[in-house]
C-alpha cells in the first residue's frame, strides 16, 4: 500500500480511513495461514456491519511496525489478533495493555513486530489508548485460507463486542 505522503506499507490496506476518526479498529494477521488471519476475517465482517462514526477500519494484515503512523494518528485503537496462548481454540480475550510489557507473550505469527510497534509508539510518547482482542487459536496452517470451527465460531460475538466498544469509546470522546 502507498500510503498519503507517498510511503509504502508492505501487507497493509485501508479499509476505510477518515480524518476525523478518534478510534481506529485494527485487524491483524495473514490470510494465507488458516487461523493466524482470524483479525482480518474479523475486520472484514466489521466492514459489512454498520458503520460506527468517528471509528474507522484498517487491515493491518503482518504490517507490525509499518502501522506506527496509523496508530499514532488516534487516542484510541481497537486491535484484533490471533493468539497462541494454550487456551482452547476460539476462546475470545478482551485485553488492555497500557505498557508494552503488557502484551501477551502468545500473539500470533507476528507478535514480534506488533510489540516493536507499540515500543515505538511508547518511545515517540504516542502510546494510545488500547484495547486488544484475542482469539485463542491451537495450530496454524500454512497456505490455507479456511478457519477452524471454533476459531470462525466466535467471529460474531468479537464483532459485535468491538462495535459496542468502538460505540463507547467514540462516545466517550
């Protein structure tokens, strides 16, 4: 992706992005890889809910630290990955890491760059405020593009909490 000032973001794509935006809902992971892209199956199903004003979409697909501009542009952000964290496939976590050692040691496939990207959000002194979901995920797989039943089975229960959540935070501007 060619982002506004002409930069180029590998493996990140907008989804839909305003200037006036307070919350920014992040999907992470790769498609390719079975489970590990349930946030952006997750993001793609928030694309086709309703629209929550003042929040905007992003597939943050394995982009790690090439979504530090995205992140530093909100107060808020609204994070969506997979995790391999011994919980059983599908089990759904609402986390809210205020430091970057708060960040859950099981992230997926990427979990070295989603930290090195707060750690330089934290460094500029543009940490936002953040609120993590994770889905349990047991086994990834690669250059598979289906979802297990557990892990797709609780696709619409993280929707419809990060909607009610991207509905409070935008509220509680």
């Amino acid at each position: 992706m060619i982002g506004p000032g002409g930069e180029f973001f590998p493996d990140t794509a907008p989804a839909t992005r305003s200037e006036s935006a307070s919350v920014l809902i992040i999907g992470v992971g790769n498609v390719l890889m079975g489970d590990e892209g349930v946030g952006i199956h997750i993001l793609r199903a928030l694309e086709t809910d309703l629209p929550v004003p003042g929040a905007d979409l992003l597939d943050g697909g394995t982009g790690g630290i090439n979504l530090l501009e995205a992140i530093s542009s909100v107060p808020k952000v609204i994070m969506i990955d997979a995790t391999r964290d011994g919980q059983p496939a599908g089990t759904i976590t609402l986390l809210r890491p205020a430091r970057v050692v708060d960040f859950p040691r099981g992230l997926s496939a990427h979990d070295f760059g989603l930290r090195d990207l707060f750690a330089a959000a934290a460094l500029l002194g543009q940490f936002p405020e953040l609120h993590l979901f994770t889905i349990s995920v047991e086994t990834i797989h690669p250059m598979c593009l289906e979802l297990t039943e557990p892990v797709a089975a609780a696709i619409p229960e993280v929707v419809r909490s990060v909607h009610a959540l991207a509905h409070r935070l935008v509220a509680s501007r």
